[in-house]
C-alpha cells in the first residue's frame, strides 16, 4: 500500500477546483484525435480509399511521437502577447487550440478526392499543434499541483482521462450521429467540429495560471552555465549558449540524473512497448466496424458513447485502486486487461456484427483504456522534474505515442498484405503485442516499487 488516507479523503479530492480545469483541458487533448482520426478514417472510408491508405493517412499523428524535440521551448519561449495576458502554460494551450480550430474550419472547403494531399496536409497542422498543445497541457496538470499535494496525482491523472475520453469519445460520437442524417456531409461536420474547438478555447481564457518556481530555477542554471562558459569573450555568444544548454541540454540531463542511465532507460523501454497492441487495434478499428457491417449510428453508440462513458467509470474506480495499491499494480492489471480486449474483437470477426459483443468488447475495452490510462498518466507524471515538467513529460509521453502513431499507420498494411484481410487473426496478433512489454514490467518492478514510494514520500514530507 503506498497511501494511507482513507476513501472518504480520497473522494474528497475531486473537489478541487484544480481538478476540474484539468478535466477540461482533457478534453481539449482528446477532441483533435476526432479530427484526423475516426472521422477522417470514416470520411475516407465513404470516399472509397483502400485500407492501406487509410492506415498510412495516419502518418500524421508523428507529430505525437516527436513533439519532446521542441517541448523544451514551451518551458522556456514566451509567445508575443499571448504570454503576457495569459501565462506560460495557457498562452501555449490557447495558441494551439485556435489553430486546430482554424485547420479545422479549413478542411470542411476541402474535396477530400480531388485534394487528398491537402487534407492530409490540414491534418498534420492539426496533429502538430495539438501535440504542442498537449506539452502544455501535460506541464499544466503537473504544475497545478504542489509536491505537497502528490497524494493528488492519481486523481489528476483520473480526471485527464476522463476528459481525454468525454472529448474523444462523447464528442466523438457527434459526428458519426449527424453522419447518418439525411442531407448532413462530412464537410459540414468539421464546421461543427470547429465550433466546438473554439468553445474549448474559451474555457481556457477562464482557466488560472499555475505558480511556478520554474523561472527562478532555470536563471539559477543559466547563470551556473554562464560562469562555466566564462572564458569566452563575447558576452552575447556566453549568453545565448547558455540559454540553449538549459533549454535544450539540462531536462534530458535532469531526468538521466534523477533515474541513473540503466534504469532511464529501462523506463522508455517500457513505455515504448505497453500499449503497441492497442494501437495497432485503435487506428484500424472504424475500418473494421464498417467493413463488419455496423452502422455509423452503431459506432456512435457503442466506440463512442459507449467507451466514453465506460471510461469515465473505469477511470475513478481504477484511480482508487492506483492511490491506494500503486500503479505498478494498476499496469499489470490493465496489461492482461488489453490482450483480453483485443481477443474480444476477434470473435466478433468470426462471429459477425452481434451488438451483444460489441456490447460486451466495448466494457472490456473501457476498463483497459481506463485503468492503462490513470495508472500511465500518474506515473509518467511523478517521474518529471518540475522545472522541467513541459520537456519530460513529453519525452516520456511521446515514447508511448509511438506505436499508436508512426507504427501503428502500417496497421492496414498487416491487414491487407500480410493477413490478406483477416481481421480474427489481425486482432490476436494485437494481444500477443502486449506480453513483451508485460514481461519487462515484471523485470523493473522493484525499480518502479522504489520510484513511486520515493515519490509520495517526498510529498509527505513537504
């Protein structure tokens, strides 16, 4: 047991008003994955494209798996004006949401057809600013909360997935919905889509600036470097080096430091390999409902509203188990939960489109996004320096967004070249994609035991 605090103290937390802005900005993180992913994957699909294409259409997501590379410059670049009148963290936010608002708006004056090279262009625009966006977002979560509060962080972590999940799912589900009126295009939903990213926006602007001690660390480091950099002449030259070593050099430092080279690595290791499974299941699952033969409306209620909500649930109640049993715990639970999700869809490809095991696939499914998402949000979370929380968050983060982008685009590739279009077989190779990263879960486990007590005994003492 790593937390001693009652039930009654734990529920208690949700209160928090902190809480509640980081549900929003969840939000905000899982709506743009609407966008360039299961409505254009459907849009494309009605437009005739092959699954292959569809797969590889999903390249833009890289944007996820590279945004550390610049991640250092949300915790150091002050945007013009924006800075200012907003602060650090939201400034970023708000930038990146009024772009994918405005990519957004652009793709509904698209001919999907006749300009495929242009929307996809659209969507890359989209995945880059959302996966700025999201550093930000990351960072916020983590700075709104003191170290002497870190009793909080599963429950943080809880309500970022289940905003992740009410923007990609409940809101997700809008679309399929008005897909299916008559007379309603899918140009027409990404105006809707648009708005709907504007309103996000707006409750950004309403949201409060996180204090931070970040700046007054980072100058304390600027001027360590500068003093090593003495013997040059030119103070301007000492000066911009040294801003680029605390900016570019010292979180990637910072975060080898604090963990010891063998297990970093180790580390990234593991949240490279966790959910490659999953992603691989998650990028071609619209294709696969549509070619089964459920109905827009059907996706909607089930993939959408239906995971959505489950998720919701899941994630309070997996949250509780993490705060009070730990996280590595909640890993391997979620781990065995994911193959058994995965095994799931492979009996409805041999049964065929029986609403009852979409039913039941769809509960399994949420407990797996659920209980996988709080126990990985928290843990990543705790492992950030929070002068650095922007850039580690996103180092880490986006080793597991990996094969849910990049690798994950070949996945109609295996459909079609590999398997020749058996989806039983396709989704029990998804399951087994899941053992390796359990094995080295069980290899690091008393690393990870000692991290995460450290971690809450740090908070205990402040």
């Amino acid at each position: 047991m790593i937390i001693s605090s009652s039930l009654r103290d734990y529920v208690s937390y949700y209160r928090d008003k902190r809480l509640l802005t980081v549900f929003a900005f969840g939000v905000s993180q899982g709506f743009p994955w609407v966008l360039i992913g299961s409505v254009m994957s459907a849009w494309l699909k009605d437009e005739g494209l092959s699954r292959s294409m569809i797969g590889l259409f999903g390249i833009v997501f890289s944007a996820y798996t590279i945004n550390f590379l610049w991640s250092p410059l949300l915790d150091r670049v002050r945007l013009p004006l924006l800075t200012n009148w907003l602060g650090q963290r939201r400034s970023w936010i708000a930038a990146g949401q009024l772009i994918v608002a405005l990519s957004a708006l652009a793709l509904s004056q698209v001919d999907l057809k006749a300009d495929l090279y242009q929307a996809a262009l659209l969507c890359f625009i989209i995945a880059l600013s959302a996966a700025t966006h999201d550093i930000a977002i990351d960072a916020y979560r983590i700075d709104i909360l003191p170290a002497e509060e870190s009793e909080k962080s599963t429950a943080a972590a809880a309500m970022a997935t289940s905003g992740w999940w009410s923007g990609y799912a409940l809101l997700g589900a809008i679309p399929f919905f008005a897909a299916d009126l008559p007379g309603v295009s899918w140009p027409e939903i990404y105006t809707l889509l648009a708005a709907i990213m504007l309103a996000l926006f707006l409750v950004t602007l309403s949201a409060h600036e996180p204090q931070s001690h970040r700046e007054h660390t980072q100058q304390q480091l600027q001027a360590q470097y500068q003093s090593q950099l003495g013997g040059l002449e030119h103070n301007r030259l000492q000066l911009i080096l040294a801003w680029l070593a605390v900016t570019l050099v010292e979180p990637f430092r910072s975060f080898f430091n604090r963990n010891g080279v063998k297990t970093a690595l180790a580390l990234l290791a593991f949240i490279f390999l966790f959910k490659i499974g999953e992603a691989f299941l998650a990028r071609m699952s619209i294709v696969f409902y549509k070619e089964i033969g459920f109905s827009n409306s059907q996706i909607a209620q089930y993939s959408k509203l239906g995971t959505g909500l489950i998720t919701i649930i899941f994630a309070f109640l997996g949250s509780i188990f993490n705060h009070k049993y730990g996280i590595v715990k909640g890993l391997f639970i979620s781990g065995v939960a994911m193959a058994a999700s995965n095994l799931m869809f492979s009996w409805i490809a041999v049964a065929g489109p029986k609403e009852h095991l979409y039913a039941l696939a769809i509960v399994i499914d949420g407990f797996t996004q659920a209980w996988s998402l709080v126990a990985m949000v928290a843990f990543i979370s705790m492992l950030c320096d929070r002068a650095f929380s922007a850039t580690h968050y996103a180092l880490l983060a986006s080793l597991g967004s990996l094969g849910r982008t990049v690798l994950s685009s070949y996945s109609g590739v295996v459909i079609d070249d590999w398997l020749g279009g058996n989806w039983a077989v396709f989704f029990a190779l998804t399951a087994l994609m899941v053992v390796p990263s359990l094995i080295f879960l069980y290899a690091i486990r008393h690393k990870l035991y000692q991290i995460e007590q450290n971690y809450h005994n740090q908070g205990e003492k402040r």
